[in-house]
C-alpha cells in the first residue's frame, strides 16, 4: 500500500491537530480532531496547507460516520483500536505499578 503526496499532507495535519489537543490538555477523539482542524483553517494564511486542512478534516469526517473498513486505512483503525483499551500511563517521576493479582 503506497501513499499518496495528498495523504501525508493529510496526516500531517492531523498530527499538528492531535499535538494542539495534547498541548492544551484535551481529550483526542475523531470529534475533537474535526474542531481543532476546524480552528487551525481559520487561523491560516498558506492555500496549500488550507487545502490539506479541508482535505484532513473531510476524511475525519467520512471514517467517524462509519466508512466501510476498506476506505480506513488500517493505521487508523490499530489506533483507534488502541485508543478504545485500557492502557497504564507512565508518570513523569517513573512507572506506575498495577495491582498484583493473586
């Protein structure tokens, strides 16, 4: 599977809106991703990073209202899926312990 020019500007921009979400505390959905696409269009001057912002937040859009699985891609869907489990975080001052199960 190869990707296109036209899809890494994409996900570019959807990591720029995902590290904007993250910097400013809030939680990353594909909802929140849409609203922070939305005001980083608003901000922005270049045509081309413009057009990659619209072209991100469209396909945002498609897979949240439930594309069929052929039009994911399937890095999306592994993080999606990632994002849906229980995962431990790792504080800043060392590991965080889980509960011995005896």
């Amino acid at each position: 599977m190869t990707i296109t020019e036209d899809e890494k500007k994409q996900q570019v921009m959807i990591g720029e809106a995902t590290l904007n979400l993250i910097f400013n505390h809030q939680d990353v959905t594909p909802l929140s991703l849409v609203e922070q696409l939305y005001a980083m269009a608003d901000r922005e001057q270049d045509d081309d990073r413009l057009l990659s912002i619209w072209q991100a937040r469209k396909w945002l859009q498609i897979f949240t209202k439930g594309a069929p699985s052929g039009r994911r891609p399937d890095w999306l869907q592994e993080m999606m899926s990632r994002a849906c489990q229980e995962t431990v975080i790792a504080a800043d001052d060392g590991p965080v312990s889980r509960p011995s199960s005896r």
